[in-house]
C-alpha cells in the first residue's frame, strides 16, 4: 500500500486529494513540520530536504509535489492529466505554474515574515511581494473568466494545486487578493467529494472560496 507523508493544508494536501480522486488505497502518515518532525532521522532518510509530501509506493520513494502528481496520474491513466498533445502541454504548464511560481512567491513571503527584524523594512519587502502574488493571482482569474477551470471545461490536477495554495496566507498581514472567476472554480473543487474527504480528515478551514 502506499504512504503519504503530509501536514494538513501544505503542498501535500493536493496529493491527498489526488489519492482520493483516483479512488486508491493508502496509508497516511502525518508529519508536524513546526514540531520538527521533518528533522528527524528517520523522516530526513526519505528526503533529506525535510519537506512534505512523500509518498512511498512499491519500495520506490517519490518527493516534490509536481513528481508525485505526474507519477500517478500517468500511472493510473487519470483524466486528471491529459495524455499527449497541446492539452498535456497546458496541462502540465498550469500545473508547473503553480507548484514553482505560485508557491515560490508564497514562499518568499514567508521567508521574509519570519527573518526581517526592521519591522518597516518587513512590511515594504512583504508588500512588494503581495503585489507578485497579486498579480499571478489576476492571470489565473482572467483565464478563469473564459473557462470554467483553468484548462478549460475539464478539471485537472493543476485546479487541485491552486485550490490548495488559494487557501494560504492566513499567517500574513494581509491576504492575497483571490478574483470572483477564481472563488467560483474553487467552490466547485472543495465540493468535489475527494476534496470534501482530504480537507475532514486534515482538519482545514477553508476561507478562500468565500
């Protein structure tokens, strides 16, 4: 059986989501990333970067979110991921959109958060990063405005990804600016029962689609 190693509402929900989409047995193993639990020998001998997801399937382990969503899609042949062609190629650009741009703006947000000691200086740094994030944000709400995911008329694995990041930002000053095309798409992705099941059991509240 599979192993998910995850913490509730991080990167690695998109995999517990995805898990459930493709109707797959697996076992979980939550990992208190503030705890310190991604330091410990044994967790930092599956990746020695200290971060979630993980997930370990036929004694092969398999780390960063976007790997681990290629991987079973493809595998399991999920209409979540198109096979071939242009569509696999927007496809997979939406997906590598958010888990390297969208998250890395996230990222440096809260890197600059958590070691800016000038409490001006943090909050000048800080807002110049909103208006990044901000701004992808808008690109995303002016395709959402044309179809009714961000590939189109069909769901894929990159909607699971942004709904997850959509959610972030409750530990920042001020939250990101989500349009109404975007709140729209993400109402329609946490009422998917495979969203429904991962968010109960990760124990989220999720606001960004209010």
């Amino acid at each position: 059986m599979q192993q998910l190693y995850y913490t509730p509402g991080a990167l690695s929900l998109a995999i517990h989501v995805l898990l459930n989409e493709l109707n797959l047995p697996y076992e979980r193993k939550p990992i208190d990333l503030k705890n310190g639990e991604g330091q410990t020998p044994e967790f930092l001998k599956l990746n020695p970067r200290g971060q979630v997801p993980v997930l370990v399937t036929d004694n092969q382990v398999i780390r960063e979110t976007a790997a681990i969503i290629v991987y079973l899609t493809d595998e399991y042949n999920s209409i979540l991921m198109p096979r071939s062609g242009k569509a696999r190629a927007n496809a997979l650009e939406w997906l590598m959109f958010a888990n390297s741009t969208l998250h890395n703006a996230y990222s440096k947000a809260t890197f600059v958060l958590k070691n800016t000691e000038d409490a001006t200086v943090k909050m000048q740094l800080f807002n110049a990063i909103l208006a990044e994030i901000n701004k992808l944000w808008a690109e995303v709400d002016a395709i959402l405005a044309k179809n009714r995911f961000i590939c189109g008329k069909d769901f894929t694995a990159a909607d699971i990804l942004l709904t997850v990041i959509a959610n972030w930002g409750d530990h920042h000053p001020v939250r990101p600016t989500i349009g109404e095309n975007t709140k729209r798409m993400l109402r329609d992705a946490i009422s998917r029962p495979a969203f429904v099941k991962a968010i109960k059991v990760e124990q989220i509240d999720y606001k960004a689609a209010a």
